[in-house]
C-alpha cells in the first residue's frame, strides 16, 4: 500500500518527504561522514516524523527511521543460512609472512615480476568486531545474520535495525537483490562511555570493545541494542544480481558507499607490495588516533577477475590476507600485587606478573587501578589473568579466566597502614582511591613529588631524573624539595657512577631551573589536581603567590576552570605550614619568576574560544604554542568536538584533522597559525 492511500494527499506527502530528508542527513552523516545540519533540526524532523505517525498509524511504513527499534524476536536468534557462505581471512603476522603471500600469488596469476610489483591492492583496516551479513531485496533491509559456522548464521534484523549507519533503504541504482558484509563495532569513545555508566551502575564492564559490540548485539531486546551506540562499515559483497556489480573490488566499495553503505575511510588502492608494507606502516602509526578499535590490515587483489583466477581454500580466498598487529591481549600469571604511593599519596595495587609478550613489549607489571576494580574483576593472586597493553597507555589487568583459577588462589587484601611509611591509610568518601596521610613524612611522596618537580613541564632540571632522585633519597642526600637547590657538586659527586663532570652538569641545570615563571612554579609544587592550565589561570588571575596562598574557596572558585574540589585543594595545600615553608626557602635560595602584569581584556582576544593542537609543529614546541594561546585567553583542548574554535593542525595531522573537517571547523595550518599570532601580537 502506497503511503497517500488512506490519508489525506498532504500528510502522507509530508511523512515521504521527512523520510527521505532524514534519510539524506543519515547518508550525509554516516557516510559521507559530513553531517550537514545540526542534531537539533534532525531531532525536530524526527519529532515531526513520530507525531505524524502517531497521528495516522497507517502512514507508518517498515522503511520509516521511526522504526529501527521494533519488537522482540520470538525465541532468541533463530538460525538463519547465508546466501553465499561467510568467508574468512589467513592471517600473517609479518611482513616476510606477507612478501611470500604476494609472491604466491604473483606465481598464480603468472605475472612478470616476483612478488607481483605490477599488481593492483585495496588495503583496509581490520576492525576488531563482529562480522555481518545484510540481505537487502529491492532495496529494503530484509535480514542480517551473525557469520555463525560460515554457513549459517544467528537472525540479529531486529537489532541491525538499531544501528544508525544501517540505512533501512538503499538508495540510487542498487541491484534489486544484495547481501553485503561488513563489520559491526563500537566506537572507542563510546565503549569508554558503556564502561563508566556500567561502573555508576555497579554492574559488568566489557573487557574491550569487540566484546562490547558482540554483547549489544546479541541483546535480547533491540531497545538495549538502539541504546548501545553500534556502528558499521562494509567491506564486501557475498552476492548480488546479475549485471549490478563492477569489475574491481575498489570500484564496488564505491559502489556500496553510493547505495548509501558505509565504508571505511581510510581505504586505499594501493600498487605493489612496497605500498602495501607502507600502507601497513601508516595504518600502525595511526592505529592509536582511529576512533574504533583495529587489529590489523586486509590486503585484497582489487580485480574480480584476477580474485576469481585465485580462488578460494578451505573457508578463505586467495586473493586476500589479513596482516595481523602484535596481539594486543595476552594471558599471563598474577604473581603478586605491590602497593604503590603516588605524589598525592594515592595508594595504588599494582600487578606483578609472569612475563609476556603483548602489544609490542615484554610486559610484567600492570596496573590494577583501585581496590574497587580489584573487587569487581575479583581477581586473586594466582589467577590466570587477560593483560592489555594498547599503544602507550599503561599495560592493565582486564579480566580473570575464571575456568583457570587454583585451589589457593589468595584474596587481595587493602593495606591498613601505608607500606612505605607506615602512617594510616584513608578513603574519602565517594572515592575509589585510598591515601596515605603521611604527607612529606611518608619518602615515597616526597620521592614522587620531587619527579614531579623536576619534570619538563614544571621546574624543567634537565640530567635530574626518577633513579638519580631516588637514589640521592636513599643516601640522605636531599630530604624536601627545597635541598635540591642546596646541592654542590662536591655532594654529588659522591653518588655513585656520578663523575665530577656530568655533577658540576646536574648543578648547572638546578641553577638554570631557578629563574622561571610563576604558573611553572605552581604547577611544580604538585598541589592536588592543579595541571598546567589551572596554574596558568592561577598565576595570571591572582598575579602573585601570596595572593593564591591567601585566597578563599569564593575567590579561587571565580577563577576559570576552578570548581570547588580544585579550590578546595588548594586552599588545603596553602594552610599547611610545611608547604608555606618549603615555598618561602625555595624563593631564599634564589627561585624566581618575572611579575605578570594584569591583561586587560583586549589582550586576551582569544577569551571564550577553544583551540586544539595537533600533528607535529616545527616552528616552536607543542608546549609553547599551547603557553602562547593561553596567553590570549584561549581554552588549549585536547580533543576536537563541536565547541572547538580552531584546530591547529601541523604535520601528519591525524584523526583530529578529519573529526575538525567534518564539523566544519577552522582549521589553520602551522603557518598561518604563526601569522595570526605575528598579527594578534600573541
Ligand atoms: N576490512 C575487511 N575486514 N574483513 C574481514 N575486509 C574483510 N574481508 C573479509 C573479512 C572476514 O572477508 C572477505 C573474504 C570478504
């Protein structure tokens, strides 16, 4: 039945034309990645869309983007044969692995040179998910199914339907019957986001996105599955009418992404195996900066012809490979678990493990967080444990295999007092973290703070690093942080392996540190929660530091980006009389900053806006740059969304640059970044 049957011309007119206009912004927005209008307009076609329906039932159609979430299935998943089986990948894990697959082909195929350097590629990334297959008939989603054996598969419509990228419709010249594949994941972000409202709730975490796209998918009720924030991208097509398709498979992805089909963006036609070991270099490099999680690259011969001369084994083509990353989880041994004090006195579990192999490295301590995760990973020592170790962030404790636990395996229990100094041990409350209050008495804190001190961003004392501060603890040599500037050479040099030269360097450098600024000073005296930005807010608002020691709760919380937990902090730091002390002997051994002067408000033009570094710049240092834009009153982000202003992009600008371009926002390249701050006189 025809929308206009039943219902007067105009309204069932108006419901198509709500339909087709949403469905545009999806293409727009899903794949195209170019959203054209803002949420709030989509929102308001949408409320119009459901009103409408809800007025006239009968103008409600199975196509209608109202309809994504629609009833339970009857029992489960039931089973479902795919048209064309679900192929899988070889894999291989190295590039020789790789060279002697292209080398086997170019003996199939008969090629001139030996590894085939003439031979056309696609290199795609290799999303951590969960393979699907999507039949649509005349255009309209009719099933998709799981892999299941390859053969057949578990009916999941009604949840696919719930994704926002699965256009329910196709759109311009598709063939009347398609079964496209393709891979469901959850964004980066959004598996960050499942995780920390399950954490609020006291329920089950994922251990990593893949299994968090699997489990939403298999939600029993669609309505969890809608909620979940899945996404897609297609990667090939199982079969289709005759006629339709084109002859490479680079064409066909294009042919997918203009029947409105996502498809990955960072997709390449790549010629010969050098570009595709630099496709492989690239996408490694990039791995960190993709909003969705990957495990590998696909490298797939782009002529149909030449996939149909290879053929297939067993369950996998020939004319296709999957060059797997360093696994990035890998089972290992709890041995035991230490406790460490942090700066802030944060007493954080930390495990030793049976060394392993993960992510690129040898792994053999992780973090286990807080006592709080250590009760809801109900991990013991013994235990068989998931270890992840992705790109630079700290190797942590994912998950126990329960099936592989011993007899013995021993309970983790929470410190009573600090294991270094021995003082109590606390929890505020509504925190996870437990802290020792023993303050500088306690070494580890001291140890801590001074690294801190020290570090680049804050005093900056070049040669003075973790072992050496430890180290000259250890010996007495320097107590609080104002010994420091007590050091001579003669006591240095007592150090061992400390020769006269690299001691007379070290007491250079701490010179040197003594002239700084006020806000690097702020931000090395460690104080709770105050970071680069908040003592640059500091130190520019209240100008001088007797007026941060002396201020209120009311004022500091006046100050930009200071809520009442930092202000609290702060007051808390300035009434203890061992920090005031500390503060004053470091000025009267020759710490000093120059005054800052009051800016008036058109010298701060950048109030209000947010700008994003990214890439690397070459004509001064990420840090300065952030300082000069602070400066002008400018909020420095890390990450780009739709309040950025401006996104400062340098060289191999990555993921940030692409999100920037598609919001629409300014983007200034290093150069013209430098000339607008030469013409602001920032
Ligand atoms: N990117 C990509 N992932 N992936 C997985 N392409 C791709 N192709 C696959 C699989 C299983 O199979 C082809 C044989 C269609």
């Amino acid at each position: 039945m025809s929308l206009s049957e039943n219902n007067s011309n105009s309204e069932a007119v108006r419901a198509e034309a709500l339909i087709e206009q949403i469905e545009e912004y999806n293409y727009q927005y899903y794949v195209l990645d170019q959203p054209s209008v803002p949420d709030a307009q989509y929102d308001r076609l949408m409320r119009e869309l459901l009103q409408l329906e809800k007025d006239f039932p009968n103008l409600v159609s199975e196509n209608s983007p109202t309809q994504k979430v629609g009833g339970k299935p009857a029992h489960g998943f039931p089973p479902i044969e795919h048209l064309t089986p679900m192929l899988s990948l070889d894999n291989v894990f190295s590039e020789q692995e790789f060279k002697d697959f292209a080398r086997k082909i170019s003996e199939r195929l008969d090629l001139t040179t030996p590894q085939g350097e003439e031979l056309s590629y696609v290199g795609e990334p290799k999303l951590d998910g969960l393979a699907i297959s999507i039949i649509y008939r005349n255009g309209k989603l009719e099933h998709a199914a799981t892999r299941g054996d390859g053969r057949t598969g578990e009916n999941v419509t009604l949840n696919v339907r719930t994704i926002g990228s699965v256009p329910l419709r196709l759109r311009g010249d598709f063939p009347p019957l398609l079964d496209v594949r393709g891979e469901i994941f959850i964004a980066k972000s959004d598996f960050e986001i499942l995780n920390r409202n399950a954490i609020e709730r006291g329920e089950k975490t994922f251990a990593n996105p893949r299994n968090a796209a699997a489990g939403s998918l298999r939600q029993l009720d669609p309505r969890i599955t809608a909620k979940r924030k899945l996404s897609v991208y297609f990667y090939a097509v199982g079969s289709a009418s005759d006629g339709y398709l084109a002859s490479s498979h680079r064409q066909r992805l294009q042919q997918l992404k203009s029947w409105g089909l996502p498809i990955c963006p960072e997709i390449q036609l790549l010629s010969g195996v050098n570009q595709n070991i630099e496709y492989y270099k690239l996408i490694s490099e990039k791995r960190d900066q993709l909003p969705y999680d990957i495990d590998g690259v696909v490298f797939k011969v782009d002529s149909i012809d030449q996939q149909q001369q290879l053929g297939f084994v067993a369950k996998a083509p020939r004319w296709a490979i999957a060059h797997k990353f360093p696994a990035q989880e890998e089972v290992t041994k709890l041995t035991s678990v230490d406790f460490q004090v942090g700066r802030t006195g944060a007493v954080t579990p930390v495990a030793r493990l049976e060394p392993v192999f993960v992510g690129g490295v040898t792994v053999s301590n992780a973090t286990l967080h807080n006592m709080d995760e250590i009760n809801r990973l109900d991990v013991r020592v013994g235990d068989t444990v998931v270890v992840r170790r992705a790109g630079d962030v700290i190797p942590q404790v994912v998950s126990v295999v329960k099936a592989e636990r011993i007899e013995n395996a021993k309970k983790i229990v929470k410190p009573e007092v600090c294991p270094v100094c021995q003082s109590a041990v606390e929890k505020e409350a509504d925190q996870a973290v437990y802290r020792c209050t023993g303050g500088l008495v306690c070494s580890a804190q001291r140890t801590q703070s001074m690294i801190h001190f020290a570090s680049r961003k804050a005093m900056d004392i070049d040669g003075l690093g973790d072992k050496l501060i430890e180290l000259m603890i250890d010996e007495e040599i320097i107590h609080h942080l104002s010994d420091i500037y007590r050091l001579t050479v003669d006591k240095v040099s007592t150090l061992e392996r400390m020769a006269e030269k690299s001691a007379s360097n070290l007491i250079e450098s701490i010179e040197n540190s003594k002239q700084t600024t006020l806000e690097k000073f702020l931000y090395a005296l460690g104080i709770r929660e105050v970071g680069e930005v908040t003592a640059y807010n500091l130190a520019h608002q209240c100008l001088d530091i007797n007026t941060i020691a002396k201020s209120t709760l009311q004022e500091l919380e006046a100050i930009k980006d200071i809520g009442p937990i930092v202000a609290g902090h702060i007051v808390h730091f300035f009434a203890n009389p061992q920090n005031l002390q500390i503060i004053n002997e470091l000025q009267q051994l020759g710490v000093h900053w120059p005054d800052i002067e009051k800016k008036s408000a058109e010298m701060m033009p950048l109030t209000e806006q947010v700008w994003v570094l990214t890439g690397t710049l070459s004509q001064m240092k990420r840090n300065e740059a952030k300082q000069r834009l602070l400066a002008l009153g400018a909020k420095v982000s890390g990450s780009v969304s739709k309040n950025t202003n401006v996104l400062v992009a340098g060289e191999a600008a990555g993921s940030k640059l692409t999100k920037a371009q598609t919001l629409g926002i300014t983007i200034y390249s290093e150069d013209e970044f430098v000339e607008f701050l030469d013409r602001i006189g920032g």
